[in-house]
C-alpha cells in the first residue's frame, strides 16, 4: 500500500506540515510506503518532500505493481495539488480539510492571497465530490464543511509531536529570558491579520505600564505575504512606549521555541479565526498558564485548559494576565487543566485515530464506498 500527502507548501514549524510529516513517519514506522508532494518547501524540510514531478513515474510504478494508492491532500488554500488530485485516475482520494481563513482578513495586506483564498472557497465544493473519505483535523472544520454541501467529514485531531521537543533548550535564549527576573508573556503563530496581535500588545501596554514594569512581551512568527500587518504591529509597539519591552522574533528553531515556552510565565491568543490552533496545545504542554479569545476552534482546542475571554478589553486582559502569572492556586489549577487536555492529543490517540480513518477505512479496496457526485458516495 502507498498512502502519499498533498501540501502546498511544506513549511518548518507550522501545524499542518507538522502533522503531514508525522503522517509520513508513522506510516513509514508501520511498512506503508509514504511520500509528501509539495510546491514549496523550508529548506529545513527539504528532506521530507520529493518533487511534484516525480509524482507521475511514482504512481506508474506503483499501478504496474498492483499496488493500492491513497492520496492524502491538506486543504487550506488554493493549489495546483488540487487539481493534480482531481486528474489522478485509479486512486483513492482523501481530504483533511484545515480551514479557509476568510479572505477579507487578507484582503488588506495582500491581495495575492486574497485571490487564492477566494478560489479556494470556490473550489471546494467541486473538489469535495471529487474525494472518497473527508476528514477535518476539528470539529468546528468539520461543521464549516456542511456549508459547503459535505456534512460526513470525520474528524481526525491534530497530534502534539512530542518527540520533536527531545532536544535541549538553546541556552543564549534561556538566559534572557531569565537573566532580567522579568515576567515574560509569549505568543507564536504567524503574523497573520486574523490572529489580532494587535490586541495582545494592546492588553499588554496595560500590564506593562500599569502593573508589571518588569515585564517582556515575546511575539514569535513569520510575516512572509502579511509584511504590512506586521510594520503596522511594530508601529503600534512603538506608539505605546513599548520598543524595549517587545520582541518580535520571526520564525525559530525548536530547540529556539523550546527555550521560550519553557521560559515563558503565560500564553496570550487573541485570534478571532482559528480552524484548530496548536500553540494552545504547545503551550500546554510546557506547562504555561493559557489565556485565549473565544472564537472559531479554540474552545474546542483549549476544552477547560485555559481561560477563554468573551470580549477583549485590554485593561481586564492585563489583570487576567497578572492574576494567571501571580496567583499561584489559580495559576496550579490553570497548569493541572492544560496538562489533563494536553493528553488527548498523544501520538497514541492520533495512531489509533489515524489507522482507523485512513489506513483502515471504509475506502479500502473491495469495500462498496461510493463517491457523493454519484460515482461512489461516502455513506
């Protein structure tokens, strides 16, 4: 058997080359012939792809063989991947769907995005008659299926790759992180429109100027394609006063991202579109008090680990994070709740999980699983 995965673009650090390359090395752990097929990738996942265009003879050899193909493809944007799926013939087809941000995030800062994510919203209706199996990493995907005609999507949740935290803390980072005795607020996640950064500095100028001096803010990120967003984050930084207390990072390496959230004191989201968002799990993991807006996935992802917020009033926010820093009972039972959620996402669940939804699900050969477009309907 080949169960080979679509990405657009592989990237190192982000939740859904994350899960695709641990697709890859579970499958491969397990005998399965496995490969991911991408567009772009990081030069530091070079390694984890092989070209699109060895993906043709891949296939043909595999056809003249006998041997049964599976095509995994990762949705969130429109991709010439889409449509090489759609023209593969004698293969079984399968979508995780990770969620289209809405387009009028982007629309001010980056219209080519912008036009591919409304194509992407356009042909997802089309490309989902097109697949055997559809899955969703969230329930909350899984429900902005049914608005696209589809509502037997299964729902396959992230895994927290672990294993890739078995490496030690880069030391420069930890020692600035401690040497001042400062409180140390961390964020990760692209510097997307969506995510609302704004609103984490703006709680944060409250915290830093009217309760804890001695406080740093550590927004860690790429703002490849949202450059705009991101001057217009840095501009609010320096308009507050908080030049010297902000740290825009860019995009780290782990043993980099393990030494921020092992010296982080909090976790603040303010995002207001989520399909999932596994920083929340990450930051769990470490052991860090969780404080995130209300919206999208989140309350699904975050499921009593956290404190989640209704409204966003920049002053509230700053006690909540002074409370979640400083209370230690509060701060104990925040830790407690995150470590308990944390352990449903193991790499445990996500095999089990994924042996029964793709491995062994009801497409295999010789099972009467038929398309919704009437060429064989997932039932």
């Amino acid at each position: 058997m080949h169960i080979h995965q679509f990405v657009h673009t592989l990237n190192y650090g982000d939740a859904i080359s994350g899960e695709a390359i641990t697709i890859r090395r579970l499958l491969r752990e397990r005998g399965i012939d496995s490969s991911i097929y991408s567009v772009h990738a990081h030069e530091k996942v070079e390694d984890c792809v092989r070209r699109v265009e060895n993906f043709a003879s891949d296939l043909q050899r595999a056809r003249e063989a006998g041997e049964d193909v599976r095509l995994v493809l990762h949705y969130s944007i429109a991709s010439p991947l889409n449509q090489l799926l759609i023209q593969t013939e004698g293969v079984s087809k399968v979508m995780i769907y990770h969620n289209l941000t809405p387009d009028r995030w982007y629309a001010p800062y980056n219209q080519r995005v912008t036009r591919d994510l409304r194509t992407g919203r356009r042909e997802l209706t089309s490309l989902l008659k097109q697949m055997d199996w559809v899955l969703a990493d969230s329930e909350y995907n899984a429900r902005e299926l049914s608005g696209f005609g589809h509502s037997e999507a299964q729902v396959l949740p992230l895994v927290l790759d672990t294993t890739k935290w078995n490496i030690s803390a880069n030391p420069g980072i930890a020692n600035i992180m401690r040497s001042q005795g400062e409180k140390n607020i961390l964020h990760v996640g692209r510097f997307a429109p969506n995510k609302k950064i704004e609103d984490i500095i703006k709680a944060f100028y409250f915290y830093h100027h009217k309760i804890e001096q001695k406080s740093r803010l550590w927004l860690v990120g790429s703002d490849i394609d949202t450059e705009i967003y991101s001057f217009e984050l840095r501009q609010l930084v320096s308009e507050l006063r908080l030049k010297e207390a902000v740290n825009f990072i860019g995009t780290v390496s782990d043993d980099e991202l393990k030494a921020l959230y092992q010296g982080a004191d909090a976790y603040v989201c303010m995002s207001e579109h989520e399909g999932f968002c596994v920083p929340l799990l990450e930051a769990m993991h470490f052991e860090l008090p969780v404080i995130a807006f209300d919206a999208c996935a989140v309350p699904e992802t975050l499921a009593g680990g956290g404190l989640l917020v209704a409204e966003k009033d920049p002053m509230e926010l700053a006690e909540l994070i002074h409370i979640a820093v400083s209370d230690t009972a509060v701060r104990s039972e925040l830790i407690s709740r995150g470590h308990a959620r944390v352990a449903a996402f193991s790499e445990a669940s996500f095999l089990g999980n994924l042996e029964r939804l793709l491995i062994n699900s009801p497409f295999a050969e010789g099972d009467s699983v038929t398309r919704q477009d009437g060429r064989g309907a997932v039932s």
